[in-house]
C-alpha cells in the first residue's frame, strides 16, 4: 500500500467527520498512530468513511472488512490495507 493511499484516507477520514475543526489533526497523524488519539473515529465517523471509501474507490466494504476497520485500534495504515484488500486506491 501506498502513502498516496494513507494521504487519501486523511482527507477521506476529515471530510466524514461531522466536526471537520475538531478532525483537523488526522492530516498530520502517524500513519501507524491509532486514530483514537487524535479524534473520536467513533461509530457515526466510521460510517461516513465506509459510504467514502465504497464511492471513491469503487469497491464494497464487506461485513469482515468493516468489524476490522471498527475494531481494535484502526490506524491509518490499517485502514489503507482493509481498502487496498478490497482493490482500492491509487
């Protein structure tokens, strides 16, 4: 995977969010940093980013694909292999 596709996931991540200010810090997070400690990526975030991924690049997020993306710690990295799983990115 890519750190063109972690660059995406940012701004897909940012634009999700329901509080663009209060995400700001995930343009500049670590991509093995788990998101969690800059911002909430709570449920309704988690959502807006699944609907973004699946538009954006054209792939469907499937059940497993999101119980890991929701679990655990989700990092940025993490994120860019569930979507680079699922035949997405640059």
């Amino acid at each position: 995977m890519s750190e063109a596709l972690i660059d995406e996931l940012r701004g897909l991540i940012l634009r999700a969010a329901p509080d663009q200010v209060r995400a700001q810090p995930v343009l500049e997070l670590g991509a093995d940093v788990p998101i969690n400690s800059a911002i909430p990526f709570d449920s309704l975030i988690i959502l807006g980013f699944v609907v973004a991924v699946e538009d954006r690049y054209q792939v469907r997020v499937d059940r497993a694909t999101l119980a890991r993306v929701a679990g655990g710690t989700p990092t940025l990295r993490s994120l860019a292999a569930a979507v680079a799983a699922l035949g997405g990115g640059p």
